[in-house]
C-alpha cells in the first residue's frame, strides 16, 4: 500500500467531522437528518443517496437539484462529508442529494467504477425527479478534489451505456477539483492496468460544450495545481462553456492555510473560515444567475 494510500484511509476517521465544519462555517441550524434511498446496487453493495429536502411549504413548480460528491483520492470518504453543503443547499430551497460511490481499493475497484456510479447516480435523479418535485433539467453536480473529478467527467466523457436518461449534469459547482491528472501518478496506480490515467483526465479530453460552472481554488494548491485547474477552465471556453474560476491567494487544497506539502495529503487542514464564506457566495451568485436558486 502506498504512503499515500496509507495517509487517506488514516484520515478518514477524523476527516468528516472536518469537512461539516468547511461546509458548514456560519451556520447554527440544527442538523437535518436525510432520507437515505439506495440507487444501485453491485453485488451485495447498495449504494446510497443521502436527500435533503428544502424546509418549509412546498413550492408550486419543481425544485433544482445538486448532487454532491466527496472527495478522498477517490479511496476514501462517504456522503455523510458533504452533510454541511447538503443542508446549505436544501436552505436555499434546492433538492441536495450527497451519493454514495465505489473507492477504489487496488483489488475489485477503481475510479472506473466510481465514474459509472455517478452517471447512474444522476440518471436515477432525473428518473425519480418527479417523486423528489426536481426539475429534471436543473440538475447541478458538485465535488471537491476527487469528487470534483467525477462530477467533471460525467460532464466530459461520453456515455456508452447512455440510454433516454442522460447522466449529463446541467451545471458544475467545483472546488480544487482533480480536472488534470497527467502529472498524478495516484490515479493511475488506482486504475492499474485497466486504462490510462490521460484517458480518465477530464481536462485532456474536452470535445464538447460542457455545462456552466463554477470553479473555486487556492493558488497554493500541490494536490490539485491551479495551472492543471486553468488549463480545464481554459478548455472549457474554447469549446464554447461557461467557466468562472475564482482563485484564492495564498491557500492550499481546499481552501486550506496550512500550505505545508505534506499537510495536504497527511493533515492536518486549515481552511480559511473567511475564504470558506466568500466561496460559498461566489457559488451560491452563480447558482442565482444561472436560474437555480432565488
């Protein structure tokens, strides 16, 4: 196992906690309990969606919806990471639906199968968007980090299993995603021989208009490098897209203070409550213009 794969299942235990906190920085509302629905199940796995519904009288038309993905290096993390974005979403009237996807494990998964989970994932959020009052073609998917690479990739990669359902997101809301992997030898030894990492690399493989998005990072990012994060962005609008990167001097992966290389894979993290705000309002402006939430 390598060191880093050792540092991210050593982190797991503490890292929810942490990433409520992130994505919960202000907020005092006490905590809403999701209603837990499987959406695939591999074997004897059952995948999960974690949803949160909006507070208060139900709306006349459909809701948005945004799909959450944690992060991990792809083998660590659970839904229950994102429960503080979830509730922030939900406060803004949208349908929040933290997914549950396969980590890899060097033996039966990879990101591959990650990938295909977050395509069926969205696709059973259209399916059921009536049951859930979701207006099927206002689906926005976010992610951090690895989950930032798998939000990105359902946008970028072409479906082979693609039926009427499509598992195209409507909208990207990003934070110091894996949207460049070249110059990561992490994925590819997740992947092993099973595929190159260049051909799981969203960045490298933009053919085609992608939905609007947003995307936030620190300048001092080593895990997911702000020229790997500009190079996507750049991409994105030569073929046409919406990209708004908003960049934060001085911060690591994540928003993080601590810019020590090994704190950002080892811990520990120190977001920046300051930058975690002006963040969340950046994301949440662009969902208001885009006609996502009022």
């Amino acid at each position: 196992m390598s060191r880093k794969s050792i540092a991210l299942r050593t982190l797991s235990a503490v890292l929810t906690p942490f990433f409520v906190l992130l994505t919960s920085v202000g907020s005092q509302a006490q905590p809403q309990q999701p209603d837990l629905r499987t959406y695939k199940t591999v074997g004897s796995t059952e995948l999960k969606t974690h949803i949160f519904l909006p507070t208060g009288p139900a709306k006349a038309k459909p809701r948005a919806a945004i799909i959450l993905l944690h992060g991990g290096g792809w083998s660590t993390g659970s839904p229950e990471w994102m429960y503080g974005d979830a509730e922030r979403y939900a406060g803004l009237g949208m349908v929040a639906v933290a997914g549950e996807y396969r980590l890899s494990d060097q033996k039966d998964a990879t990101p591959l199968d990650a990938m295909a989970d977050v395509r069926d994932l969205i696709r059973w959020v259209r399916k059921n968007a009536a049951g859930l009052a979701i207006d099927p073609h206002r689906i926005a998917a976010y992610g951090f980090s690895a989950g930032g690479h798998l939000a990105a990739s359902a946008a970028v990669f072409p479906h082979p299993e693609e039926n009427k359902i499509s598992a195209v997101p409507d909208a990207l809301v990003l934070t110091s995603p894996a949207v460049s992997l070249l110059n990561d030898k992490w994925p590819q030894l997740l992947l092993g021989t099973l595929a190159e990492v260049k051909d799981i690399s969203p960045a490298e493989n933009v053919t085609k208009r992608l939905p609007p998005m947003v995307i936030i990072e620190g300048a001092a990012d080593t895990e997911t490098p702000l020229a790997s994060v500009q190079h996507f962005c750049d991409r994105a609008k030569q073929v046409g897209g919406l990209c708004e990167l908003h960049v934060y001097p001085k911060l690591g992966h994540i928003l993080s203070r601590n810019l020590d290389p090994r704190a950002q894979e080892e811990g520990p993290f120190d977001p920046d409550p300051a930058a975690v705000q002006d963040a969340h309002a950046k994301e949440d402006e662009f969902l208001r213009r885009i006609g996502y939430v009022r």
